[in-house]
C-alpha cells in the first residue's frame, strides 16, 4: 500500500496531459516518454544515488545526457548519463535515482512527476 497523498495538482496533470488518450502500457509509456522528452532541459547536472548490494546509498554527481531510448522506456523511464568528465563513458540510470542540481521549473516539475508516478506505484 501507498502511503503517499494524492497531489491533485499533479493528478490532473498526468490524466490530461501525459496519459491523455493512453488506452494501453505501451501508450501510457510513450506519453511519459514525451512528456519527459519535450519538457526537461537536457544535459543537466544531477546526484545520481544507487543502492549497493550491501544496502549502502551510493550518490555519484553525473550529468543527465538525454533519454534513453523508446525501446528502454518501455517498462521504466531511463536516461543517458556520464560521470562529469567523462561523456565518452555513458550508461543508463533510472529517471527515479536521480535528484536533478538546479534545474529549471520545468525539468523540475517533470521529474518530480515521474517520481510521484513512481511512488503512487502507478504502473504503465
């Protein structure tokens, strides 16, 4: 069970503008992914924070490169990200595991959304 309030600001958000005429999982995935995709502001700096297998928080500082692809969106919302530095070496993190630095107010309330969606346990 979900011990988390219903927001509804947030709600009347992803009914009538992410998942508007989603009438499957594979439609509800691709208005996320839309959504996500015109509305965050792409690179950006981010904390990227991880559970090891011993159930230690690890957070990494990483910029946030883009989307992952449609394909790897279609169970979970995945970015592409790169440690500072290093944009040679890029991998795919959970658009949830990552706290965004500064962001702007629309990148902002587009990740918080995801992460409502998340912890509601909404699913596609």
């Amino acid at each position: 069970m979900v011990n988390k309030e219903l927001d509804p600001i947030r709600e009347n958000r992803i009914v009538y503008e992410i998942v508007v005429d989603a009438y499957d999982e594979a439609e509800r995935a691709m208005g996320w992914y839309c959504h996500l995709q015109d509305k965050i502001s792409f690179p950006f700096l981010g904390i990227w924070k991880k559970t090891n297998k011993t159930g230690t928080i690890i957070a990494k500082e990483i910029e946030v490169l883009g989307m992952a692809s449609e394909e790897d969106c279609e169970s979970n919302m995945y970015v592409e990200v790169a440690y500072i530095g290093d944009k040679d070496d890029t991998f795919t993190a959970k658009l949830s595991d990552i706290e965004a630095i500064n962001p702007d107010a629309d990148t902002e309330e587009a990740i918080a959304d995801w992460k409502y969606w998340v912890d509601m346990d909404y699913g596609f």
